[in-house]
C-alpha cells in the first residue's frame, strides 16, 4: 500500500520545512527540488532517507507523474573530471543509517519533465524500496538558486566533488580555495575568481563581456573550444557563480525566477546585449552553445543538477 509523506512542507516563512515523518522502517527528511528555467526538461531531487529497520533496504526505482522517468544518480571524481552515473541497480540504505541525497553526491534525475518546476509548489514522486516497498513523497520547489537544507544528522554523503560540464574542474576545491584579495573593480574580481576556479595551465580561460549590475553579474566565458555564460550574485566574500547556463541568461524573466530584481534584470540582459553586438557573430555564438542549465553550489564549485554541455 502506498503511504503519502508529506515530507517537505513549503511555507512562506521558511523556503523549505525541515520536520520529518516517519513510515515503518523509512523515514524521509527535507525532500526539495528547484525551480528550473522555461524550457529545461530535466530537474533535480534532494531528500534525506534513514532507514530505521535492522535489516537494510534498497532504493530500486522513483516514479513521478510529473516526469517521463526519475533516474538514480550519483557523481563521482575519475581524474579529476566529474562522472554522473545513472545506479541501475539501486542505492543500498544500510541499516540505521541515513542516506543523504544532495547536489553533486547521490540524486534524483526528473527526466522529460513535461512542466518546469515551479517555485511555490509541490512535486510528488514514488520511491520504491526493495524491502519496505512504495512511499508517497512531497518535494516541496524553492528557489532555482536556493541552498539545499543542512544534511541531517548522521547523515552519509557522497561524491562531494563537483563540476561544471564544459570547463576544466581538475583543480577546482571550492570549500577551501582562497578568494583573490578584492580590488575596486568588481569586473575585475570575478575575472580572478573564474580563472582561479577554472583556469589550467592546458585549457586557459577567457571572460568577457562582464556585465555587473548591483549584487548581481553575467560573465561569459570560453575554454578548449567550449562557451557560455554565468550568473553571479555577490556574497560576503565577493561574487560566487549560481550557474552556468547559455542564452537562458539573455532573458530578463528567467533572472526572475532566480531571485533578480526586475529592474536588475533588465539592466543586466540590456547591457549584456548592447556589449554582445560589438563582438563577431561566431564569439556569440559560443556563448549561446551551452546546452541546459547547470546549478552551481555556492560551498564547493558547481554540480550538475541539469544536464548541459557545449554543443
């Protein structure tokens, strides 16, 4: 018998609820997903599943009417280029123990997602255990640049590596890395921040148009044949990148639904136009040639919620 969790309230007051419910031998804590971009297919699930039982269990499959198919995914490091796996075989939830599935370590992969997900609303899934069978799960939709909520305790992770598809990321350790000494020019700031993150001797990096408007920026940029843009929002320690996606960020509404001000938003793709036209069609064209949406998360360089890649 299916068994509905309400496992991830939104409310108002607080982007994501961090309560809890329980199931027999599963129980499921803080389910979220982000909102995606106009036209993106593809989403990602996050959810901390414990498994109570003294027996361990299996996660075998997801279900959601909201999607064609829910993959199983986990990311891992080969040499120093991020691998996204789809888990055929399941994901063991050993016992007593809790799973966590985050940005960049274990996820759900929504796939054909027949409407983008909304900020605001919920997205039901069936999760299928070998053992405990199927649970109903609520996944409550922040912000398309919202954090994920604080692991839960106990909780085991893994693949905390992660990567940007199209940029070299053999270097990049975002947790420790030391942020360039800032300067008054914030253009140039995030030049130093992108190529300290990105830039290998082999593959340099090249930014520009750099667009700066507020606490907000769009770079575009060019590595090894490969192009695209970033979104930028400033922090305590300068600008972090939130994502990386292609002409997704020419369109003021889409900065909308990532947190932009309507008036920053339009600055942004206005003057990012206006710079775009005095540059050679093909250079444009690069920029614009980043397939998808890639979520970047702020604490360890970016991870790919969203499949995306340069043509």
């Amino acid at each position: 018998m299916n068994r509905t969790i309400a496992a991830a309230l939104f409310a108002v007051a607080s982007l994501f609820s961090t309560h809890g419910f329980a199931a027999d031998t599963i129980r499921i804590d803080n389910a979220q997903a982000r909102a995606m971009l106009p036209g993106a297919k593809v989403g990602g699930g996050y959810l901390a599943i414990t498994n109570t039982s003294p027996q361990s269990d299996t996660l075998v499959s997801v279900t959601s009417p909201r999607a064609s198919s829910v993959q199983l995914h986990q990311m891992s490091i080969d040499n120093g280029i991020m691998i996204m796996r789809e888990l055929r075989d399941g994901i063991e939830i050993p016992a007593g123990k809790t799973i966590l599935f985050k940005p960049g370590a274990y996820h759900l992969m929504f796939m054909d997602v027949r409407e983008p997900f909304k900020r605001g609303e919920t997205v039901t899934a069936t999760l299928t255990f070998a053992k405990a069978g199927a649970v109903e799960v609520v996944f409550a939709v922040g912000s398309a640049g919202g954090d994920m909520s604080a692991p839960a305790a106990g909780a085991e992770q893994a693949g905390d590596d992660h990567v940007m598809p199209g940029m070299d990321m053999g270097k990049t350790d975002m947790g420790g890395m030391d942020m360039p000494g800032m300067s008054m020019d914030p253009k140039q700031d995030i030049r130093q921040t992108m190529r300290k993150q990105f830039e290998t001797p082999e593959k340099p990096l090249t930014t520009g148009p750099i667009i700066v408007r507020n606490d907000w920026a769009i770079a575009a940029w060019q590595q090894d044949g490969r192009g695209g843009r970033v979104l930028l929002r400033k922090g305590p320690h300068g600008f972090e990148a939130l994502l990386c996606s292609g002409d997704s960020l020419r369109d003021p509404a889409v900065l909308a639904t990532l947190g932009v001000d309507a008036a920053d938003a339009r600055a942004l793709t206005d003057q990012l136009a206006t710079a775009e036209r005095s540059l050679d069609p093909s250079t444009v064209a690069l920029f614009a040639s980043f397939v998808g949406t890639v979520m970047l998360d702020k604490a360890a360089g970016g991870h790919p919620d969203h499949a995306g890649h340069g043509k």
